[in-house]
C-alpha cells in the first residue's frame, strides 16, 4: 500500500580499498615540504564563483569509452536476459569494472538511460531526491508533480511522492544509472527502497556501490525482482583475459598469468600490463606507485594538489619545459582515468587513494589542501562534503558552523540517523555542547537510549557543557523508563536554562507528555496548550504537530474522548499535507485504538498497515510504537493468535530500546492473555525476562503496572475482560 502515501493509484504503479598506508615513492621529491598551500583552478579556486553548473552536467554524464576497454558482455548479457530485474546492483571494492560495465550499458540504450554519480551531499534524503529531479530534468523527463514543489522546504514525502508520480506517469521506460552507492545514507538508502517499491514495472534501477554501501537489496531478492553482481562474477574470466590479449596485443599467456595472479580483479590486471610488472603479483598501490615514479617533479607536485578531487582536467595540469602538457604524460604512462565529456576525467579510486596517502604524509601541506577544496565545496552550496573537508583540516569552527546550519532541518524531519552518520567521525568532545546534545538526542531516536542518557548526563554535570537539549534527552529518557515525575523534574531544569523557543516548546511539550503518567492530568493539558500556542506563533509546523498530539493524548486521559479524536484526525490531515509522517507516528499509535474502540476497523487496519510500512523503510523506533495497537486490532478482528505476535513483537522491540513504560503496556496487554489459554510458563518466560533485564544503574527492573500471581490456581479468572 506504499502507493496511498505519495499519490493515489497510477496504472504503471508497482504492486508489489580502504586508504593503504602511505610508502615512500622511488623517487624522494614526489613529496617536498612547502609552506605554501597550492592554489586551485576552477573549481578548486575559493577567490571566485564555482562553476556549479559544469560540477552537475559530468554528474548527468555516463563515462565515455577508451581505447583499452575490454566490453564486459558477460555482464551485459545477464543483464538483458533478467528483464524482471527492478533493481541490479554492482556490489564490490574499487577496480571490479562497476562503473565501467554500467557505462558500457548506458551506451547501448542512450535513448531512455539516465546517469547519476552520487555525492556526499546525497546522504542527505533530501538532496538524494534533488539529485534524482535535476537527472530527469537534465534527460528532459516531464516533471508536473515536482515543479510544483517548494523542493528547499517541503519534507522527504512530498518530494518522494512527487518524483514517484513522474516517472510513473512518464510514458517510457527508463534505466535509471546511479553510480558511487558508497555515498547514500541508512535514510537515504531506505528512501531508494521505498521508492523502488512505489515506482511502477518496466523503469529499471542501477546501482553500482561499494561492499559496504547501505542499499539492501535483499528484500528485492527474495521476490525475484534484483540482480546482484559481487566480487565472485566481476572479475575477468579465463575467456575475457584472452580477448583482452588480442585487443591489447600482448602475448596471451602473459595476459592469463596475470589474470590468474590478481584472480581476475580487472584494475590491478590493467595497470600491471601498463606497468609492465609481470612478473609476480603486487598490491594495487605498488602498482601505481610504478607509474607515477618516472614523472617529472612538477607534474607530481600537481598531482598532489589533485587527490582530493573528484574530475580532472587538462586544464589542470602544467605545461613541461619540454613543451608538453602534464596531462598528456599521465595518459602515456597508463594512470586509470575514465573519461567522461566536456575534456573532463574521473582519476581511479585506487589512484586517489595512493596520492591521498602520499599527500598526507605532509600533514601541513595536506590540511591547506583540504581547506581550501572545502571552502570551493561550501561556495557550491554542498554543505555535507565542506563539512567533510572541513574535519580532514580540523578546522573545528568551520565543522561547527556547517553542523549547526544543518540542525534546524535535522530535528525538523528527525534525521536522527543522518545526523550521527555525519558527527560520527567527529571527535564528540570537539563539538559545541548544542550539537552534543543533539548527536545524544540521535542516539535515543535511533535505538541507542543507554549511550545517549550517559552522554546527556556527562553534558548536565559541566557547567559550561549544559544546554536545554541536553535536559530534553533525559526527559525523553526517563519517560520512557517509566520515571513521569523525574522526567517532569529534568524538563523542569531545562526550561530553567532555556533561551531558544524552540527548546522551551520541546520541554513544554514532553513536560506535559510525562504529567499523562501521573494524577496531574489538568496541569499537563495545561501545558501541552501553551506547547500548541507558542509552536503556532513560531510557524514550527513539525513541532506543532508533536504538541497538538501531546494534547490529544490528555484530552483522552481525562475522558474527553471526542475531542481527543478530533485533534488526532487533524493531526493526521496536516501530517499528511506537510509530509511529516514521521512526526504522525505518535498520533497513529493513539488514533488506530479509538478507531477499533468506535467499530472503524477497516480505517484502523489501514492507518497501521500504511505507517508500519513506513517505519519499516524510515523510522524503525516507530515499529514498536505501531506494533502494540496492531496487536489490539487484530484481537477485535478475532485474529487471536496473530494479535499474540505482534504483542510479543511490541514487547520485544521496547525491551531492546529501554522502553520500560511500552514494556509495561505490551505485558499488560498481552501476558494476561497466555493466562487466559492456560499458557503459564510462556508467561513466566516473558516476565523473567522483562525482571533480570539490566538497565545502566545496574538495578534489576521489574515490571510497570503489572503483577503477576503465578501460583494462583484461578490466574485464569483474573482480568478476563483485559482487551
């Protein structure tokens, strides 16, 4: 049903090299110490405008073909016969012919092929999505849906929504090409997922990604609807070495021993022929290293200045006293480049490796170069690369800068992951105590709720570390290990402290979020009301989606029942209209109970079907949240033994996340019932569990609300009507 989210039903829509340690170069004046940071030219140059649209054009552009490729036909073949494929994907480490053999593919079908090189800015969801808009518009595909996008503004889903409705109403079939995998994301992976499964038959998805990349396509797999290559079918087969012999002109058994040397890994069999080292079998850096020795000093140098980029071109590149271009001495001597168009050429992974390696070991020399490439990145408008760039300086301000720009739109669409894949190289204690707080925040959200109490904690006790969102993780922390009046006393001290209004109304919100735990209903209603006023006035409509579900929620524990459902439903709507569907996940885990309570099965069967989903592809935290009422529903709808397991579910998922106060709920909703069918042990199984479980302090916990007599013989007469 991944279809409701984004549009409705549409007849095409589907149903369904690590960095080697640096060595010393033959030849000592490969690396002289100079003072001097080199400039760049183009767009390596901080002193003028990037050339921003040159940068997007070679990312649209599929490489072009050079003289000593070998045409991989085994691999293309397997591609035209797997016509139910949705997704193929070219899984390995650099060299394995992954971009190579994809170009080679584009190249048969240019008509209705597009091609995208990934970036580091495609982590972001977002930007991923841009990416996939500014391709389709660059190949001319129709975009009606996405030009009516504020595309800086509107959240994930809209956009999602909006590129799945154009390509499904594009007339033809497509082969979509994205290259450098590497670069997606957990979210920006799981926003490929999702839309793989809602764009319709007949487009065709291509990937080519590292061993390590975050696509699964497993799921895709088991349906019949993938095909993987890994290192076991990209290497050169006997055959494809002895029709690289006759292309190359060079004897085929040396060609074959070298095959057999390096097990058919294609790029170290190609430079050992450039290198002419045949002799026996050397790691891909000493093989570059060969090549690189005999060049002139000042080519090198430049070299140097270039290991960090990610096109060359024979501009950049000195003329040689001999009078001949620099770059023309690199073709000659063999250095893999693969050419793309407009004069410009993507250097190797391996051969960006060997001269990142070499360039580092001049640390000065290295962290100019570096801040330099990252300020031409910033100008760009490609804040998630400066920011990279930035780190490998250390230039700690730039790094906090950048991440703080970025934080407003991270807590606005939750991208708890996408914020710890970013600050996670960061050394944490580098970092200013906001974004501290917010990588603890990450933590929580993301299913690590003991790591990012213990850091919030260690900020709360340093005064010049203390911030208002550090008291927010410890409010969200304790609620949920069912401590409602210590999570109001931590919300209590941040407020004291807090000067932003977007902190205020967070701790006003989950403040009030604890009181529904205790007898002081009133009060909290109270305050969730003022969390609405004050997230209205602000604009914040993330935000105020999360209070009016706050208020809600005590709405319906004070017995104010139709109210309550009033304020869910119109949560839902604007969720909906907005895109934060993240957001809605709270509110669904309450409106889908009253929905069954009020005999709307069906409508609550869909809201939970359609949001499960989504929390499977984007919010894993919302899971376990959905899973508690799903167990509800299927018990009205007679559905006993499936209600079972998604309560165990429920219970299960709390318990990994710390979530004392859902564990309590799930116990109680379901425990009773293995009671009720005479099944004690399984139920003293359950509840064993839930009591040796450790929690940080090193307490036993023991279970919230529930007490179970297991020695009673009449266990069975107890709470017969729970559901």
């Amino acid at each position: 049903m991944l279809h409701t989210v984004f549009s409705p039903l549409h007849p095409r829509q589907s149903t369904s090299d690590s960095l080697l340690p640096a060595v010393s170069l033959g030849d000592p004046s490969f690396v002289s110490i100079r003072e001097d940071d080199l400039a760049y030219d183009g767009e390596m140059n901080g002193s003028r405008p990037a050339r921003r649209r040159g940068r997007l054009e070679t990312r649209f552009s599929p490489p072009t073909s050079f003289p000593t490729e070998l045409e991989r036909t085994r691999l293309l073949e397997a591609i035209e016969q797997h016509t139910l494929a949705r997704v193929i994907v070219f899984s390995g480490p650099s060299g394995y012919g992954k971009t190579t053999t994809l170009a080679q593919y584009a190249r048969r079908h240019p008509e209705n092929t597009l091609w995208l090189r990934l970036g580091e800015d495609d982590k972001d969801p977002r930007s991923f999505l841009r990416s996939l808009a500014q391709v389709c518009k660059h190949h001319r595909v129709p975009q009606s849906a996405w030009e009516q996008l504020d595309e800086q503004q509107d959240s994930r889903d809209i956009l999602l929504g909006a590129i799945t409705t154009d390509l499904n109403d594009h007339e033809d079939d497509l082969n979509i090409i994205l290259d450098a995998g590497e670069f997606l994301s957990v979210e920006s992976g799981r926003v490929f997922t999702t839309l793989l499964s809602a764009v319709g038959d007949g487009h065709r998805f291509f990937l080519a990604q590292h061993d390590e990349g975050a696509f699964n396509a497993a799921p895709f797999l088991a349906r019949g609807e993938a095909l993987i290559f890994t290192v076991n079918t990209l290497p050169f087969t006997e055959t494809e070495a002895h029709k690289l012999a006759d292309q190359l002109g060079e004897p085929n058994e040396a060609i074959q021993a070298l095959q057999a040397q390096y097990q058919g890994w294609p790029a170290a069999v190609m430079l050992a022929i450039h290198g002419r080292r045949q002799n026996a079998p050397l790691p891909a850096r000493l093989l570059v290293e060969q090549l690189f020795i005999p060049l002139p000093a000042p080519l090198k140098e430049t070299l140097l200045t270039l290991a960090i980029k990610d096109t060359w071109t024979p501009e950049d590149f000195p003329i040689l006293t001999s009078g001949v271009s620099g770059f023309t001495l690199i073709q000659q001597a063999g250095v893999p480049l693969t050419p793309l168009e407009d004069q410009r050429f993507v250097p190797h992974d391996v051969v960006r490796a060997f001269l990142r390696a070499e360039l580092n070991r001049n640390p000065h020399r290295a962290r100019g170069v570096y801040l330099r490439f990252a300020r031409s990145l910033e100008q760009q408008d490609l804040p998630y690369q400066a920011l990279h760039w930035f780190w490998e300086a250390r230039e700690m301000a730039d790094v906090i800068r950048l991440a703080e720009m970025l934080t407003p739109q991270w807590i606005q669409y939750s991208d708890w992951l996408l914020v710890r894949e970013t600050l996670g190289p960061v050394t944490l204690t580098l970092l200013s105590p906001q974004l501290q707080a917010l990588m603890a925040v990450a933590l929580i959200e993301t299913g690590e709720g003991s790591a990012g109490r213990e850091l919030a904690l260690r900020l709360i006790a340093s005064p010049e570390l203390v911030t208002a969102m550090s008291y927010f993780v410890l409010v969200i922390s304790s609620f949920r290990a069912g401590n409602p009046l210590e999570s109001v006393a931590y919300a209590d001290a941040g407020l004291a402290i807090a000067t932003d209004e977007a902190d205020c109304i967070r701790l006003l919100r989950t403040k009030a979020g604890a009181l529904s735990s205790t007898s002081r209903l009133e009060e909290g209603l109270g305050i969730a009301q003022e969390a609405v006023d004050r997230a209205q006035r602000l604009g914040d409509i993330s935000g105020l989606l999360a209070c009016v579900t706050t208020k809600a929620y005590l709405l319906e524990q004070l017995g104010r029942s139709d109210e309550a459902l009033e304020e869910y439903e119109r949560t839902h709507v604007a969720g909906r209209h907005h895109g934060f569907l993240n957001r809605s996940v709270p509110m669904v885990a309450h409106l889908a109970p009253y929905y069954v309570a009020l005999g709307r099965l069906a409508e609550a069967d869909a809201i939970l079907d359609e949001f499960l989903l989504m929390c499977e592809s984007r919010y894993p935290l919302g899971t376990s949240m959905l899973s508690l009422p799903l167990a509800g529903l299927r018990h009205a709808q007679g559905q006993k033994e499936l209600a079972i397991m998604a309560g165990k579910r429920a219970f299960e998922l709390f318990l990994a996340e710390k979530n004392m106060l859902g564990v309590g709920d799930s116990l109680s909703y379901f425990v009773y019932d293995e009671l009720l069918d005479g099944n004690i042990q399984d139920a003293q199984l359950i509840y064993d569990k839930l009591f040796f479980q450790e929690y940080p302090d090193g307490n036993p916990i023991k279970s919230t609300q529930v007490t179970l007599k297991w020695s009673e013989p009449k266990a069975q007469d107890q709470q017969a009507s729970h559901f």
